[in-house]
C-alpha cells in the first residue's frame, strides 16, 4: 500500500468524522426538543454523554490531523493503524442516536442497527490497535492492505452476528450483545499483546522509544476503555487525560523512531 493510498484512507476517515460530528447536534437538539430539562441537568444522564461524545469527536479530530501532517510523507504502519483506531472512536457518537431512538416511538429493530454500528467501530478500533502492535515486530509493509481489509471484515461480521437483547439497554448507551463477558475478554487479550509486542519490538531493535510507545498504547487503551463503558465526569475527565497524553506519547516517540531509523 502506497503512501498516496493511505492518506486516502485517511482522509476517508476524516470525512467520516465529520459526518458524526455534523449528525450529534442534530440527535442532541431533537432530544432537546422531547426532554429539555433532562439535557440541561448535568445530574443527568444525558448531559453528561453529550459532554462526553463531543469531547470525544474534538479529540478524534484533532488526533488525526495532527498525526497527518506529522507523518504524511512518512511509511509508518504503526501510526496508519493507530489513526484507524482513532477513527473507530468517533462511532461512539451513535450512542447519541440511540439515546434519540430509545425516547421516539419507533421500532426497537432501528436501535439494533445503531447498536451495531457502535460494536462494529468498537471491534475494529481493537483489531488496528492491535494491528499497529503487530507491525511494530517486523511484520512486511506488503501485508498492509490484507491486514487492513481482513480487519475492516472480521468486524463486520461480528457486529453484524453477535445477538442482541431489543428489550433493554446497558449503562453504556447501547442495547446488551450476546457473549459480552467472553468478547471483553478477547479484547483484553489482544490489547496485552499490542503492548507486549512494542516491548517486544524495543528489545529486538534496541530502541527504547519502543518502550514508551508501548506506555502510550496502555495510557490509550485505558482511557478508550473507560470513555466507553463509564460516563460519570470524573471517568471522562481521567480518560482524556490518558487519551490525550498517550497519543502524545505515541505520535512523538514513534516521530522519533522513523526520523533516527
């Protein structure tokens, strides 16, 4: 996969965001329009998700730019498939549809496609983290695209199979998915490895910026994993200080691994 190519895919991906960011204000103000005191109530639950998603897309945004215009020219794997994973956040902003589709009167099944929209981003943001740590090891350049393509797929069909219970919905803004307790477990999983792998790839290369990356992946995956299941303001606030400061980390190490390699 060329350069040229994945700016494209990068560039796709903002427009992606966008998108969101341009369809939240719409569900927020027709919520606002059904039930105005519960979204000026920040004891609400509603408010506090508002606040959330919106900080969310400011920070997907502002993340991929950034690492953009840092690493244009620059073929780095790592930092494509960590944009990717950054990409895949802005599917959260779905909850606020959901939120929306919850309160009108429409059929449940509408929920379950928004529901899987936001599982589908979900898996795949893990899947391109943990496709950013696999090409930190070595893995051939050459393999980008079927990495990329069998990552876009597996979560595809995952979200598109998993069983989902139309009666209820979790803390977290989205209907309960069948097999939760083991996919949390599969996840936990493939996030251990991609860090284990950027340690792996430190004592391989002998470069220890590889060891700080690997700290800014954790920070990453904790305030991901936290922003995702606990809307409270004091989980927001912690989860993008480590969002914030583990992309940092990620995007400067890794600027510096390429400009010394």
């Amino acid at each position: 996969m060329t350069i040229a190519v994945r700016n494209r895919i990068i560039n796709s991906g903002t427009a992606l965001i966008a998108l969101f960011a341009l369809s939240f204000p719409v569900a927020l103000a027709l919520l606002f329009r059904m039930a105005p005191i519960q979204i000026l109530r920040f004891d609400s639950e509603i408010a506090p998700l508002a606040l959330a998603l919106f900080c969310e897309l400011l920070f997907c945004a502002s993340t991929i730019v950034i690492l953009y215009f840092s690493f244009r020219k620059t073929a780095s794997a790592e930092i494509f498939f960590f944009i990717l994973f950054v990409v895949s956040m802005s599917f959260d902003s779905l909850k606020m549809v959901h939120v929306l589709l919850d309160a009108a009167p429409v059929a449940p099944y509408f929920g379950t496609i928004v529901t899987r929209a936001i599982y589908f981003g979900r898996f795949f943001g893990v899947l391109s983290l943990f496709s950013c740590g696999l090409f930190s090891t070595g893995l051939p350049y050459e393999r980008l695209e079927v990495v990329f393509v069998a990552g876009m797929l597996l979560s595809l069909t995952l979200a598109s199979t998993i069983p989902i219970d139309m009666t209820r919905s979790d803390p977290w803004f989205a209907m309960p998915i069948g097999f939760a307790r083991e996919i949390r477990i599969v996840t936990g999983l493939l996030y251990g490895i991609t860090v284990v792998n950027f340690i792996f790839a430190a004592h391989h290369s002998g470069n220890r910026n590889y060891l700080l990356v690997a700290a800014g992946v954790a920070l990453v995956i904790g305030g991901r994993e936290t922003l995702f299941y606990r809307l409270d303001v004091l989980s927001i606030t912690i989860s993008f200080v480590l969002l914030v400061t583990g992309s940092t980390i990620v995007g400067e190490r890794t600027h510096e691994i390429y400009l010394w390699s």
